[in-house]
C-alpha cells in the first residue's frame, strides 16, 4: 500500500452498503405511500398545451424549439461529458484531492455545461407558456 493513503474496504465499504441499503428501504416505502403525481389517460383530441417532457429532458425540448438541428449540440455535449476523463492537458497525481489545479480544464468544461443545461431547464419550466411562448 502507498503511503499516505488508507484502504478504503475496510472501513468505507460497510458505510456505503448501509447507507445503499437504507436509501432503498426509504425509497420503497415512498413509492408505497406517495402517489405518483401522473395525468388522465392520454386524448387525441384534448392536448395539453404546452406539453411538456419530464423535468430530466426539458432543456433538450428547449433546444429543439429553437431549431431540429440543435439535436446535434446535445449529441456534442454528451460526447464531451462522456470522454472528459481523456482531454489533453491531464496529468496523473500522486494522491486524490479536491479539485486539483492540474485538472483545471476538465472543471471548467463540466462546470460550463452543467450551467447550460441548467439555464436551459430553468426556462423551459417556468418561462414556457401556451405555445411554448416566452413568459416571466
């Protein structure tokens, strides 16, 4: 072992699995008790407007109304987040460390797009009105 470091099964992998196991006992006693916030059977005829995606997709939704080609933009974002451990300028540290200075760019890229995706999902819930219209 390093020096330096602690072995980490020994004393952090019996607080994981309990709080794994209680965080699930905890979920299934909300789905039992707490109703699922769902709407009427879909009608063809009678469509809510604006119809609005899960809270999850909305920024995407956002996006697309804008334009269909935006589609490409969120491929591009998610390519990014996916491959962000590998963008050049990384270097490999000796030990583990709240946002280290040599990882800057990683940081900086992931804190961009966590900002966008929030922005975008902040105004399509609250600022989107009948037709999907700019309100306040």
């Amino acid at each position: 072992m390093k020096s330096g470091f602690v072995k980490s099964s020994n004393h952090f992998l019996p607080l994981v699995k309990r709080a794994a196991l209680i965080f699930t006992l905890l979920l299934l006693a909300a789905a039992l008790f707490i109703p699922a916030p769902l709407k009427e059977a879909a009608d063809r005829g009678l469509t809510p407007n604006p119809s609005k995606s899960a809270w999850f997709l909305l920024w995407i939704q956002e996006l697309v109304s804008w334009s269909n080609q935006l589609i490409w933009l969120v491929i591009a974002i998610s390519t990014l987040l996916i491959f962000l451990p590998w963008l050049p300028g990384q270097t490999k540290t000796a030990h583990a460390s709240w946002f280290p200075r040599n990882s800057i760019i990683v940081q900086g890229v992931a804190l961009l797009a966590t900002l966008f995706i929030l922005a975008l999902t902040v105004i399509a819930m609250f600022m989107r009105g009948a037709n999907w219209s700019f309100v306040f």
